[in-house]
C-alpha cells in the first residue's frame, strides 16, 4: 500500500477478516450447497481451488459488498486506506498472498 498508513490498512484487514468469517457463517447456515454455487462462481476454470485472478476477484468482490451494506465509521475507515482502483488491487493481491502459503492458489 506504499505510503498508506499500517494502521489503516491493519483496521480494514481487520474489518474485511470479519466480513469473511461472517459470510462464512451464513453459508454455514445456508447450506453445502449454497457455498459450493459461491465457490464455483468464482472458480471459473472448475479447478476446486480459486487461482490468484479468481482469488483476488473474490476479495475485491468482498469490499465492494462489505462498502455497500457498512457504517458510515467503517466506510471511514476502509477508505482510508483503500482510496483508488489500483489500492483495491494490491490490497486484494495482499489478501490472496495470506492465504494461498506459497502455492499459488487458495481452497
């Protein structure tokens, strides 16, 4: 996030980490079924795993839903650190490089 403050973008890691287990939770709720028909829309190549373009599809998708449905605090917050198209990128870029641990893909 070159020139960004750590503590902004610490916080919106904090908040979209919570969105994510969130949703989760919902899923959960949901059914098997209605995670797997999540996963597969973004798992455009059918691998079972989401592969670094799909993967940071996937975050960005989780910050634009999570602006639309925020506080006025958290939409604050999250853009304070996340001001342009290209900060959306690399922060989903970040996301993804977290969870993959090396391989290149996430699950």
């Amino acid at each position: 996030m070159g020139g960004k403050s750590s503590s902004g973008f610490a916080k919106t890691q904090e908040i979209i980490q919570k969105i994510v287990a969130e949703w989760g939770e919902d899923l959960k709720g949901n059914g098997h079924q209605d995670a797997k028909d999540l996963w597969d829309a973004y798992d455009l190549e059918g691998t079972g795993f989401l592969e670094r373009g799909e993967g940071t599809a996937f975050f960005k998708d989780i910050y634009r839903r999570k602006l639309q449905t925020t506080t006025d605090e958290q939409k604050l917050q999250m853009s304070k650190s996340i001001k342009t198209e290209r900060d959306l990128e690399q922060w989903a870029q970040h996301c993804f490089d977290r969870m993959d641990r090396g391989h290149g893909r996430i699950s």
